[in-house]
C-alpha cells in the first residue's frame, strides 16, 4: 500500500513522533544509506524554491537515488493534459512525486489517480515538510513538548494551517496571532480543536507572544500574493517579530522564520541576525526531515 505525505495528520500519532526522532539521528550521524537505490523521484515545481528544492534533491542522493526536476514549463500539471492523466504516466516512470503547488486539490486527485508516493513540498493550504523540520528544530532544543507554549505570528496561511495540524500530535500550546480577515481556515481549526489540540487565536500579537518559547512568522504576502503587499503591509503592521513584541516572551525564546525573509517588515534585522534566531538551524533541518520522509514514503509498513 502506497503511502503519501500531503499533510501531517497523514501520518499517524507515533509515525510523526517517530520521523521527528529518525531525522534527529540522520543528522547526528551524518546519515547516508542506500534505501532510494534504483528509485527515481519527479520533483514537480510550479512554484520557485531554494531551500524546499536543494533540501529534496541532495536528501535523495543522500539516500542512493536518483530526481528529476521539473518545472511547469515542462509539466503538464492541470493544463491541457488531466491530473489523473499525469498521476497515472507518471507512475509508470517514477517511484514518488515531489510536487510544489497551489492548490491542494491538485495533490489530492494526483493521489487519488497515482500508484507512487506523493509528497506535498508545499501547497497554498499546507507546508507539511516545512513544519516537521521546525519541530525537529524545537525538538533538538526541548524533547518535552508538552510543556512548551509556541507562536505563531502573521498570515493564518499554509504554515499556520500545519502548525495547527501538528499542534493536534504534539502536545505545545500553540498561540496563533493573527490580523483581521487574515484567519486560519475555520475547518482545519475546528477539526484540530476537535482532536484535542491546544490552540488559542488571536488579533493581538504581544497576546499570543506572552510567555512563549518559541515564536515563528513569515511573510506577509506569499507567492501568488504579491499584489497584494500594500494591502497587507497596512493589515499586518505591529505584527512583526522585534525587541517590543519579545519582550513579553519567555527570557530564553527563541525565533523561527521558514524563510526567505523581509527583513525589515514581519521580522527585524536585529532578531533575523541576533542570538536568539535559529533560523540557520531551522533551514539545515530541511535537509534531515526531506530525507526522513523520504525513507518513510518507501518503507513497507
């Protein structure tokens, strides 16, 4: 049975505990293997990538295998060719899907129609590779989530939707700040509260940063979203992540930003380059986690 990666709560309780741990020792140990060998994965990237791309193609080889990249010049993802078309060629050439998208719908119905692994690199709905490589970096730190209050200040966007997803296996208190109209999806809220996570949303971001551990942000206006950073620079002020908004954080807190980054709007350059950013850390563990889910994707269950 074929196992996909197009959100966290694909995976079970143990299995994100368990991915989060195997990616801490592939680190630790350097990790090389030959799982992937003679399996080709398709990375298919309709939106542009440094860290999501790089991360995937050297964890693959890595692990004994073998990409290849795509862009949408060269796919034809949705276009004049069904998905359900793509799904089932392409799994007569290749072992898994990597694909970076818009919508989620496109994910699902590659899942639905395909006999190899689709992994969601990233999607306007979810980024389940980001935030598992964040928990490891959290993880690293304090293995004991259950007593830790984490972050989230800016859009109720892709990461946010994942950090909620992730709060329902991981027992953080997970405060998310957001401005006016720019909520989290009610649905994916709903369902996680309804599985027991512990989140609280907020428009007030000194609220949500008050005795935090860790706090995360991002930009303000995504891919796809540019025309719309005017707009959002006037709906998002005073949600930056600065010496005021982390005074009232926990005296040892620590940031995240899943990068790029607009230094200067949702994060100040003081923080980005200070002691207390483990963003360079955070960006690394790409790496780790990309290859930890990768040898899950392949492993028989």
């Amino acid at each position: 049975m074929k196992k996909d990666f197009l959100t966290i709560l694909d995976l079970s309780h143990n299995q994100a505990h368990e991915m989060v741990r195997r990616a801490g020792e592939m680190k630790r140990t350097s990790h090389r293997s030959e799982v992937l060998r003679g399996r080709t994965f398709i990375l298919i990237f309709e939106k542009a990538s440094t860290r999501t791309k790089v991360s995937f193609e050297v964890g693959i080889s890595h692990l004994g295998g073998h990409y290849v990249f795509m862009t949408s010049r060269e796919s034809q993802l949705g276009r004049s060719e069904p998905l359900k078309d793509t799904a089932r060629v392409l799994s007569r050439y290749a072992d898994g899907l990597i694909v970076r998208t818009y919508g989620q719908e496109k994910l699902e119905e590659l899942a639905r129609y395909s006999s190899i692994p689709i992994i969601n690199a990233l999607s306007d709905d979810y980024h389940p590779c980001q935030v598992m490589s964040d928990l490891l970096t959290i993880y690293e730190r304090t293995p004991n989530f259950e007593d830790l209050t984490i972050a989230w200040v800016g859009d109720g966007n892709n990461m946010a939707h994942s950090w909620i997803n992730a709060a329902v296996y991981f027992p953080f208190q997970l405060n998310l700040a957001v401005p006016k109209g720019y909520e989290p999806g009610g649905d994916i809220l709903e369902r996680a509260l309804h599985m027991g996570a512990r989140i609280f949303v907020t428009h007030d971001p000194a609220l949500a940063v008050s005795g935090a551990h860790y706090v995360n942000t991002d930009v303000w206006a995504s891919m796809g979203q540019e025309q719309e950073q005017d707009k959002r620079a006037v709906a998002f002020k005073g949600f930056s992540v600065n010496e005021d908004l982390l005074s009232s954080a926990d005296k040892e807190v620590k940031v995240l930003h899943c990068l790029p980054a607009h230094r200067g709007e949702e994060i100040s350059q003081e923080i980005m380059e200070g002691s207390r950013s483990i963003i360079w850390d955070q960006a690394e563990n790409r790496l780790h986690m990309q290859k930890a889910i990768l040898e899950w994707v392949v492993a028989p269950d």
